[in-house]
C-alpha cells in the first residue's frame, strides 16, 4: 500500500543554535556535515526501491512509498547512529496525514514513527516497539 511519509530530525536547529550561542562553529559543522551524509544515504535507501521523493534537505525527507515499517525504522535508527539525534516519522494516506502523524510523533516526545490512517494504524519507537494501539486518535 502506498504511503507518505515525512521524516524529520529531531531538535537539531535547537542543537545546531545552541552551538553558535556558544561559538562553537567547529561542532555545528561536524554535525551539518553529519546530516548531510546520513540524508545521501537515506536517498540513495530510498531510490533503490519505488519510492518518488518529493523533497529531501537538511534533516527532512518528504516521499511516498510502499508502506515499509522496517525500512522506515532502520532509517530512524539511522540517523541517530550517525547524529546523536533522535528522528520522528509520520506515515498516511495524504500528505497532510503524513505531517500531521510527524506533528504527533514530535509532540509525543520524538524519536517515534506514527502510522495513520492506515490500516494497523499504531504508534512506535525508533526501535519498533508498540507504544500503544490507536495512534490514529492521537492528538
């Protein structure tokens, strides 16, 4: 079943503003320079299977794709192994779906993948593991 899926870092403009508070150009660097490998290799991920990306920069990927839960988990865990940082990921059936399940899975605490409007709607850690039933409902 087809799926969009918005992906994004978690706090990492709050990480990269609290380097320049401190004048610490070196590490907000080294952690752009970060992202910026991780996201090729998210791409290049994603292109290898029927996936059309509609936009990928920074710490965000916008695309649709079959629903692929593991795929979208290794990419969470991904980031993280390459940052330090958490990412969120919300999956639906439109666009706005799509970026609303982000919203939640952010306003959630981050570091999760919420599906909605699918079937088997449900919320997840970065690691796969259920959070609760119904992620549909939530806020």
């Amino acid at each position: 079943m087809k799926a969009y899926v918005y992906i994004d870092g978690d706090g990492v403009g709050d990480k990269l503003e609290g380097y320049i508070i401190n004048n610490d150009l070196q590490r907000a660097a080294e952690l752009s320079t970060r992202i910026n490998e991780n996201l090729k290799e998210m791409i290049a991920t994603l292109l290898a299977r029927d996936v059309e990306i509609f936009f990928a920069g920074g710490d965000n990927v916008f695309a649709c794709l079959d629903l692929d839960r593991e795929l979208l988990h290794r990419l969470l865990n991904s980031f993280l192994n390459w940052t330090g940082i958490t990412a969120s990921a919300g999956v639906g059936t439109t666009p706005a779906e799509a970026f609303l399940a982000l919203r939640a899975a952010k306003a959630l605490g981050g570091g999760r993948l919420i599906v909605r409007g699918l079937d088997g709607s449900e919320e997840r850690d970065r690691t796969g593991q259920a959070i609760h039933a119904g992620a549909d409902e939530a806020p």
